[in-house]
C-alpha cells in the first residue's frame, strides 16, 4: 500500500481545518532539515491510534 508524503506546509494547506483524524508517521529529513509526515489513515470519528491536526503538529518529543 502506497502512503502520501506531505511537508509541513503541505499538511497544512490539505487538511488545515479539517475536524477528521489521521494515522500519521513522522520522519525527518535531513537534508531539508524538516520533518515528512506520512499519512497512513484518514477517518471521520475517533480511532485509536489516530490523532487531530492539532496533536500531530503539536507533539514534542520527551
């Protein structure tokens, strides 16, 4: 299964005021120094494993 790849800004500009909830994988691009998310799901409702728009761009690392 093929997943779409999305810069920052691209994440936002797609999916920006959406209320829906995404299986996303965070990898790190060393050459542009940014990260790529990969979204693996999309669904309407909650679902575990699935996060907003909100808790994706806003998660920090411990």
């Amino acid at each position: 299964m093929a997943y779409k790849d999305y810069t920052r800004t691209e994440f936002i500009k797609k999916f920006g005021k959406s209320k829906k909830h995404f299986d996303v994988y965070k990898k790190y691009d060393y050459t542009n120094h940014e990260y790529i998310y990969e979204v693996r799901s999309i669904k309407n409702k909650t679902h575990e494993n699935h996060e907003t728009i909100n808790e994706i761009l806003n998660f920090k690392f411990q």
